[in-house]
C-alpha cells in the first residue's frame, strides 16, 4: 500500500470527482477494507456487496475528509467497519437493550483534555497490556469482527452482563491510559 | 460539590457511550441514536472521533486480501452508468419523436402547427414518390447542436443543418439509421465538421429510410467510431414516422 500521504492526496482528488484517482484509490486500499468487511460479514459475498456500498461511500462523501491530523486509513477502515457493522445488526438484530447498568465507578477520571489526540498506532497496544488478557482480547474481537455483548458472551463463557461490565470497564481503563 | 461529580459522570456516559459505539457492540436503533447526537453534539462527536483514531491501531488485524476482479467494475458500474444506445436515443429524442418526420413537406412548410394538424388529419393523403423525408434531430437539454435532415428520395441525398453547432471539434459527428425493432444500427456516415452537411446515402441503404426508422447522430473520435457502431453519446435522434 502507497504511504498515508500519498493515500490521503488521491482521497482530495476523488472529492475532486477525478474517476482515475477514485480507481487508483481502489487498487491501493480495496484489499485492506475488503479484508475488514470479510472479518466482520464472515460472507465473501456479502463482503463484496459491502465493498461496493464502501466505495459508493467513499466516493459521495471524500469532500467531507479532512486531512488535518486525522488518519486516512483509519478514516477510510471506519466507514467498511460501519458499514458492514450496520449489514451484520440488519441481518440479526437483537432486542438486547443497553440503558441499564450505565452507572460503572470511573477508575480514574483524567483531566479534561482538548488536545487533539495524536494517533499513534502503538498506544493502544500498550494500554492494552494493562487489561486482562481476556478482557483485551474480548475489546479487540468485538472491534476487529463487529461481535455484539451476547456474542462476546457466548464466546467467553460468561453471562452478559457480565460482558458489557467487562467492556465497559476496560473502556474507561483504556480512556484513562490514552489521555494519560 | 455534586455538580463536578454528577458532569464527570456524564462525561464518563458519554465517553463510554462513543467506545461502545466505535467497537460496534450496539444494537442497530442505538447505532443510529449516537449518529443523530454525533450530528448535532460537537463534543460527543470529538470523543467518538478520539476512540476511532485510537482502536484504528486495531485495523492492523485486517491483513490485505484481494477482492473478487468484477468488483471495482460493478462499483463504476453504479457510480458512472453507461447508457446503452437505446437508453440514449430513447433521452435524445424528447418531445420531436412524436411528429418527428413528415413525408412530403418542404422545410418552408414545416414550421406551423397548422400544416401538421392537417397532415394528421390526412389531407395530404399519399406523398408523391420523390419528396423530401425531413426531420429535425432534437437533443437533450445540454445537447451540443440540433440538426435538421432532409432526405430525398429522389436523389437519395440526405442533407443536415447543425443548428447551433457547438461540437468538439477534435470528435466527428456520426450519422446512424437506427432499424425499427432493435437491430443494430447502421452507419451513414460522418458529418461534416462544420456548416450544412450532406450524407449521400449508399444506394443499397436507401430502401431502408422509410418509416419506423431512427436517424442519430453521435460524438465519436475524430474520423469515425472505430468499432463500426455507436460509442460516443447520442447528441441527438428522431424517428422517422409515415402518415
């Protein structure tokens, strides 16, 4: 894959409605958000049809990327992964409600921070380290395949409330790590 | 000292209510209720682009796989239809398909209302053998010229008149007979660059311009469709249609 800026420059030519820069962009980041579809839909062909609709997407809302200090890949893996997130909830919808249970102790509230955060791709790898194994790789799984606190639960082998404490527990572990 | 706590609670809601959302572990109506507040909730909105920038360090999980070859093909295909032939003639004709070809009428004539409500109501009855066929080729909208045809039989010369001509001139301007019911169309010939134009017709063709028939001109590179049928756009087409 060509480096970031070379990406985020033929992102600002497609936004220019520039059809070869829209194809050149395909052949460089169509495997990547291929690859996170198919981990999320679990389908080749719903991956395909996901990735159609990704690079519909792409196209109508490039003019909306700004490149000041964000990520073009993490832009652009954002829109596969709510994409394909939002095909997997239409598909199996669960009736599972989230308004209970949202009062969890903040381990450590920081700072009001304004700072923009700079990404740096090691980070959350290194606050990651500070969760239970399992904790962690329940974050990651739910991230990386779209899986739902009853999916994560089945997996883990624990109830799910259980699971949405888990994870509602690590996030503010992970909050805290990263604004620290 | 409970309004610190209780604003410190809700940033830590809300702060949870983004991660929650950038994991993807909500069900669809609450997806959709966090894109509502990140539409109007600047803050909110800066905290779920935080996670996002964040757990991106995640995507290196998603190691590159190729997708299906047909792909990028169906994404133009979407995005940039090509219209096929007919799906153009049908949006180059507008309103003149309908009274698009007189038989048997001069271009003086051509003009009032009048003389077509008496062509419909059969007045004229037969045309003699060899007058003139005219149509006027309508575009669409932005078209870049209408043409005027004149064919006649007698001669079997067909003669065009650009109206407001605006073609690219690196292009060339192919004339067609398209056949009634489908068939594929035929060339004619090419126009001439600029100024009134004249197509001599080849004699085995010209059995063929009678009614039903459709005249189209279309932008092919400079010479010529170099395929023997249409490529470019229709810029413009009637129908020639008998009494």
């Amino acid at each position: 894959m060509a480096p970031e800026s070379d990406i985020a420059a033929l992102v600002g030519r497609v936004a220019l409605r520039d059809r070869a820069a829209f194809a050149e962009l395909y052949s460089q980041v169509s495997p990547k958000l291929f690859s996170a579809c198919l981990r999320i839909l679990k389908d080749r062909g719903e991956a395909e049809d996901a990735l159609q609709e990704v690079f519909v997407k792409i196209w109508q809302r490039s003019g909306r990327f700004a490149a000041a200090g964000n990520s073009v890949m993490a832009w652009l893996v954002t829109i596969a992964r709510n994409h394909s997130i939002d095909v997997l909830r239409a598909r199996r919808p669960t009736g599972e409600s989230t308004d209970e249970d949202w009062q969890i102790a903040d381990p450590a509230p920081g700072p009001e921070n304004a700072a923009v955060m700079k990404w740096e791709g090691k980070r959350i790898d290194r606050c990651m380290e500070e969760l239970d194994s399992d904790r962690a790789g329940a974050v990651r799984s739910a991230y990386v395949e779209g899986l739902t606190y009853q999916e994560l639960a089945e997996r883990h082998a624990v109830p799910i409330n259980t699971m949405r404490t888990w994870l509602r527990r690590s996030l503010l572990k992970l909050r805290e790590c990263l604004d620290r | 000292m409970s309004k610190p706590e209780q604003s410190e609670g809700d940033r830590s809601r809300d702060q949870l209510l983004a991660g929650e959302y950038v994991l993807g572990v909500l069900p669809e109506a609450d997806r959709r209720k966090v894109e509502a507040r990140i539409g109007k909730d600047r803050a909110f909105a800066a905290m779920v682009a935080n996670w996002q920038e964040n757990l991106a360090g995640f995507d290196t999980d998603y190691e590159e796989q190729a997708p299906p070859s047909r792909t990028y093909s169906r994404i133009e295909a979407r995005l940039f239809p090509a219209r096929t032939f007919q799906q153009q003639l049908l949006s180059a004709g507008g309103w003149w398909n309908s009274l698009a070809l007189w038989r048997g009428l001069a271009i003086a004539s051509f003009a009032t209302l009048a003389t077509y409500a008496s062509f419909q109501s059969g007045w004229i009855g037969e045309a003699p053998p060899s007058q003139a066929l005219v149509a006027e080729l309508s575009g669409d909208n932005n078209a870049a010229l209408g043409l005027m045809a004149r064919y006649d039989t007698g001669s079997g010369r067909l003669q065009l008149m650009p109206v407001a001509a605006k073609a690219d001139d690196a292009r060339s301007l192919q004339l067609w007979l398209v056949p009634d019911g489908g068939a594929a169309p035929v060339s004619l010939g090419i126009l001439p660059q600029t100024g009134e134009g004249a197509v001599d017709i080849p004699a085995d063709l010209r059995p063929r311009l009678r009614d039903g028939v459709t005249f189209a001109v279309s932008l092919e590179p400079f010479g010529g469709s170099p395929t023997g049928q249409p490529t470019g756009p229709v810029i413009a087409s009637g129908k020639a249609q008998g009494i």
